[in-house]
C-alpha cells in the first residue's frame, strides 16, 4: 500500500479491465466501511451548492482523522475549483468518460486543498458530460476510500449530476430562501421520485435580503420529509475566506453533520 503522504503527492490510478467488477481505484488505503456520499443539490442556478459542497467538505477535512474528498460533476462553472482554490487536472465527469472507453487513467487524479482536502474539480467544460455508470463505479470507490465523499452535483442538468445523485448516501437539497426559490424549488422536487435515504432541505439566506416566509421552507421541508435547516448568505465568500464563512455557517454545519451520522 502507499501511504497517505505518498498517496497524496503522487495520485492514484483509476483503470478498469475488460468485465472486471474489482475496484477502479488503484494505489488507495481502503477502508473496511465505506464512507458516506454526500449529494449536494442545487435546486436552481445560484442557489449555492458549490459553495457548500466546499463548506461540508474542508469543515469535515479540518475534523476528521480520514481523508475526505470533494468533486463535481463537470460543468460550465467551474465553481468548486474556484472555491477551493485548486485545480484538479480533470473531473469526474472527465475519468468517467475515459474509463467507459476502456482507457487508463493515471495520477495525479485530485488536487490537494487546505486541510488535506482531496479537490476532484477542474476548469469550466462544456463538452464531457460522463458515463453514468463510470461516474457511480468511481464515486463507490471514492466512498470505500475517503471518510466522507462530498459531490457538487449542480442542478441536475446533466447525465453525470443525476449519477452522483443515485449513488449518494445522502443528499443535502439548496435553495436561495426567498419567494422566488421556494417557487423554483418546489417545481424541481415535484418531478424528483420519494427518495428514502436521509436528506435535509437547505435555505441560504438571500444576499439581497429578500427572504420568503419560515412557514414556506418548513412546509416544503415537510412535504420532503427531510429537516430545514437555515443557512446565511454566502455572499461574503469571496471576501471573508472559507474559515471565517464557516465560523459564521457553523450551527448549520452541525446540523448537516448530524445528518450524516445516521
């Protein structure tokens, strides 16, 4: 096995033979349980979920004994990267692809963030939108890896976020908490099956302060049956820095890593 510093500096491999149903990830510590995978959700455009997909993830890596990692799913923004200030050479979405045409993927895959955070995010595309298979066989072997695997999975416009949200453990759902995201939201989660697996419902507070009425969040909370939880604007990223955002997001930080204790 190589260890976690020679792991860290040189990558994995990701490789699949023909009918094999062995692991694609080559050269990692595996754990005997997997970890949880976390699904974040945007339910419209700007509604967050990059952002806190990197706040679950760097707040659990500063805490946690076992590695975690976060990656998207591709897609135009390239937000998570941005976020977390690296840069992975490519994305899920990317590997996924290679693998579905019988190709090897060599290291570095993931690119090392603060805290030890394993970055699977890359630049903007615009073209790869993943194998879906090869995106769950992966995001599997990422949960038999990693203590906590955090997806952005975007808004579900594409075949590579709807893998990533199928293979989730648990799913945390993003809205902006004004009329207009309460309205969007509950548009999108009208067409999304009962899903059984532990799910919360997350507000973000408007940067404009336009906020809808707690009633509207915990009725559609409700009708998920998955728990509200209220989350400050994200605005001031940018500006105050992940730590100072999380301090300021910390009890609803908690709060998502009670969900995913269950």
């Amino acid at each position: 096995m190589i260890s976690s510093e020679r792991q860290s500096r040189r990558g994995s491999r990701w490789r699949r033979s023909a009918g094999s149903a062995g692991p694609l990830v080559h050269g990692l510590s595996f754990r005997q349980t997997p970890g949880p995978l976390l699904a974040v959700v945007g339910l419209c455009g700007g509604s967050g979920a990059s952002v806190l997909a990197y706040l679950i993830a760097v707040t659990a890596a500063r805490e946690s004994s076992a590695p975690v990692m976060v990656a998207d799913t591709g897609g135009p923004t390239g937000g998570l990267a941005s976020y977390a200030a690296v840069s992975a050479r490519m994305t899920l979405a990317d590997i996924a692809e290679r693998l579905a045409r019988g190709e090897r993927v060599v290291g570095p895959l993931w690119a090392e963030g603060k805290a030890g955070l394993r970055v699977l995010a890359s630049v903007p595309q615009f073209t790869v939108d993943g194998n879906e298979p090869e995106v769950s066989r992966v995001l599997s072997d990422a949960r038999h890896a990693h203590g906590l695997t955090v997806a952005d999975a975007g808004t579900l416009a594409r075949r590579s976020d709807h893998a990533a949200l199928a293979a989730a453990t648990h799913i945390a759902w993003v809205l902006v908490a004004n009329d207009d995201g309460v309205a969007r939201a509950r548009r999108v989660l009208a067409r999304i099956a009962p899903i059984s697996r532990p799910q919360l419902l997350v507000a973000r507070g408007d940067p404009a302060g336009r906020g809808a009425p707690l009633s509207a969040l915990a009725e559609l909370a409700d009708e998920r049956r998955a728990p509200l939880v209220l989350m400050p604007s994200f605005g001031e990223v940018s500006r105050t820095g992940d730590a100072a955002m999380a301090d300021g997001a910390g009890l609803a930080l908690q709060a998502i890593g009670g969900v995913l204790r269950r």
